[in-house]
C-alpha cells in the first residue's frame, strides 16, 4: 500500500454523505465490500468493511 491509496481513505468520510456514495466510489478505486454492521450500546453507528488485494512488492532478494 502506498500514500496515494492512505490519502484516498483520508478523504472518504468527509468527502460523502451516504452509504450508497460510500459504496460506490470506494467500488470504483477498486476495494472490494466485505460486510456492514451497526453497534449499538448507548450510541449506534455504522461500520463498513472493504478488502484490497495489492500486488505483492518485487524483492530482488528472493
């Protein structure tokens, strides 16, 4: 993983106002939807769980 793809993630929240917008532009920079969940104690809130398969990085050593 690379800064470029920490910078995209960084922006996600602020940048969108529903799941729907979430889910999509997350689609298109190529992460993978896992699972959603709401917790729920005194407070409810929404997780998202994505997935990426990165190419492993070339080792000249192995």
């Amino acid at each position: 993983m690379d800064s470029t793809f920490v910078n995209q993630l960084k922006n996600v929240p602020s940048r969108f106002k529903t799941r729907v917008e979430i889910l999509n532009y997350m689609s298109s920079i190529g992460w993978t939807f896992i699972s959603g969940a709401i917790f729920s104690d005194t407070f409810a809130y929404n997780v998202l769980f994505f997935k990426k398969s990165f190419p492993k990085k070339e080792n000249s050593d192995h």
